[in-house]
C-alpha cells in the first residue's frame, strides 16, 4: 500500500470508527457469543458457558455450541484475555465496520474514482447498507457480517492491486469463518487473481495458495472434530432441527424458501401510518430496493471484462445460497445477508457511478444514505427494546 492510499485509508477509518462508535453508544450487546467464544478458547476447549435460551448455541452432547463461525471470536481472544467477559463485542464490531469502511475507500480509489465519487460511493457502503446498523448493535449474527465483510473487502482490494491468489484466497477462508457462504467466492476470484499472473509466475501462485487452502482446509475439519466429532461442519443443520422457525429433519437450504426469501429482498416495504412517524419500517426486512438503490449503479459498470465477469460471478454464487435459506436474517434493519456479496459487488458499483452521469450517481448514494440515516435513527428510537428482548438471528 502506497503512502498516500494509507493516509487516505486511515482518515476513512477514523471517520467511520468516530461515527459508529457514537451511534453504538459503545452498549456492549447481550448477544456476546464471541467473547463466550472466545473466552471457551482460552479455557482450551469449543463449548461455551451458556447463560440461557437468548444465546443462540447448538445442544449437542451436553454442551452448547456457538454454530457461526469463529474467525471474530480469534479475533476478540486478546480483548476476552485482557477485559474477560466484560469485552465489548460492540466495539470490536464498530471497529471491523470501519476498517471495512476503509478497505472500501481503496477499492474506490483503485477503480479510478474521483475523491467526490469515493466520498459518495463510500457513504453508501457504510450508511446505504446495513452495516452500520450491524456495528451500531454488535449482536453475534451482525458482528459476523462486520468481520466478514472487512475480509471480503480486502480480497477485492488485494484483486485491483498485486491480484497475489494466496492472499485473496487467505482473505476469503478469513470471511468464511464469520459468513459460511463467502466461501463461494473463491470459484472464480482464485483463478482470475492466478490467470492475471504473468505466465511464468502462475505455477509458483498456484503452489503459494495451496500453501494457505491446506492448512485452513485442516483446520476446519479439527474445529469440526472438537465440536461435533466429525470432519464436517453439522452445527446449522443441527441448529435448523432444533430451531422452532426451522423442521425437525431436512436441510435448511431448500428451494421451497426461495419465493419466501424473494418477498424478503424485493416484497417487504414500509408500512404507512397515521401518526408520527408516518413510516414504519418492519423490523424484520426491508426490501434493497428501499433500502439500497445505489445497487443498481453495478448494472452500469462495463470495461475490464475479465474482472467484471469475475466479480459478477463471485456475487451470484454467494448471493445465492441466502435465497433458498429458511430464515431471511430475523430482526434487522434492511436485508442483512446482503452483506454477504456486497464487497464483491463494490468495484461494479464504482465503476458504474463513474459511467452514469455524475447527478444519477449522487443522487441513488443520497437516497441510500439518507434511507440508512432514517432507518438508524427509528431502530433507536422505536426498536431498541424489541432487539434487547426479542432479538433473533438467522
């Protein structure tokens, strides 16, 4: 990283980390299944001390077991060694979304955007988005997108610079272990990051990311192993028969969810009303288009084919696995899951904000944000309670 992408990477950060950690009123979440986590490790074992039913944690052979992945939970082993059970898992999220938020700026920056473009574009990543709201509670379901999506960001990162194919890869098993599905990303983006190496380079890139798939590879099957005794993951399919939302046998991944998961994404709008505020937003989805038209700026992106094909390719196939799972991400501001391929998304979004006219560009950004700045202000003001309570993930 170049002296100036730095200096311009950490006054992003530091605006963002400002920001989030006002609005989070740094209130450490209940929801603290990382620093359980976490805690766990430092005892040297995988099960959690589990305080009752408002932890998400999977019954299995006389433990609870935390089921999301445990990339945030490693990460929080130096705050939960220093600070105990007393660790703000919203903090660490505030923090995660902000380096995200930063990462996101030098995408911008790469694809060649002006300082008003990358300040417009970068807004919409941060407020446009559900994760600021993510950060602002810090819930293990919403700490899990901030992580994720401050790795999956800085693979893109890394695809615009040295395209070093053991470094993106790194950086997706890192998303992987806060959000299963960006695991997906890998498909096309290693071989694109290995193909756009000079010939002679390749097979030394190729040897350098086996170097990394291995070992995670590993490490994956003895977190397994420590958990359920066998090589694969089965926490979210124990998870779905235990969970009165999910069915008693099956998988959670079926393709009866998909028109329910549609009206989720596209079909779920405000309600009207007759007294302030007017305009209700479910405290369950709303629909992107509401949320986050500055979406649709990726449609306009053309230019460097192979990495729009790659990038577009990445989207699709994480994306798809939220839309044939049977829960839609429960309380939240938006749709969370988007998060899941939105930094996959981001170069698409800022080249086709460079390709409309700079007012159209302005003016989807504005809207989401402003859109975000709304929804933000009616969680606290109208929903804090429901989370605190009533709060469940997906």
């Amino acid at each position: 990283m170049k002296r100036r992408e730095g200096l311009e990477f950490f006054i992003a950060f530091a605006v963002a980390a400002m920001l989030l950690l006002d609005i989070s009123r740094l209130d450490s979440s209940v929801y603290n299944n990382y620093v359980r986590l976490a805690q766990a490790f430092l005892h040297g074992h995988a099960w959690i001390v589990w305080p009752g039913e408002y932890i998400d944690a999977v019954a299995y052979n006389g433990h609870r077991y935390v089921i999301e992945g445990p990339v945030p939970a490693i990460l929080m082993i130096p705050l939960v060694a220093l600070f105990g059970m007393h660790a703000n898992q919203t903090a660490f999220a505030c923090v995660s979304a902000a380096i995200a938020t930063g990462a996101a700026w030098l995408v911008a920056r790469r694809m060649g955007a002006s300082i008003a473009i990358s300040c417009a574009t970068t807004a919409f990543f941060l407020i446009g988005t559900p994760l600021a709201w993510c950060a602002m509670y810090g819930a293990v379901w919403y700490a899990a997108h901030t992580v994720s999506v401050m790795f999956a960001t800085f693979a893109v990162v890394e695809l615009l610079g040295k395209r070093r194919a053991w470094l993106v890869a790194l950086l997706i098993v890192l998303a992987t272990g806060s959000r299963f599905t960006c695991i997906l990303a890998l498909v096309p983006l290693v071989p694109y990051a290995v193909m756009m190496q000079p010939k002679a380079r390749r097979l030394p890139a190729i040897g350098a990311l086996a170097a990394v798939l291995v070992p995670s590879a590993a490490a994956y099957v003895a977190y397994n192993y420590a958990r359920w005794g066998v090589p694969s993951d089965i926490g979210y399919l124990t998870w779905y028969h235990q969970d009165q939302i999910g069915e008693s046998t099956g998988s959670p991944f079926r393709l009866d969810y998909f028109t329910y998961e549609v009206q989720a994404f596209f079909g779920t709008l405000p309600e009207l009303a007759k007294k302030y505020p007017y305009v209700k937003p479910d405290y369950g989805a709303v629909s992107i288009e509401i949320t986050s038209p500055a979406l649709v700026l990726a449609f306009f992106a053309w230019g460097r084919w192979p990495l729009v094909a790659t990038l577009w390719a990445a989207t699709l196939l994480v994306a798809g696995p939220s839309f044939v799972y049977y829960a839609n991400g429960g309380a939240q501001w938006g749709m969370r899951h988007m998060l899941d391929f939105t930094p996959l998304l981001w170069p698409l979004i800022v080249m086709g904000a460079q390709r409309v006219q700079t007012w159209v560009a302005y003016t989807l950004c504005g809207i989401s944000v402003l859109v975000g700045i709304w929804g933000l202000w009616y969680w606290r003001t109208f929903y804090d309670t429901f989370l605190v309570h009533k709060a469940y993930g997906g």
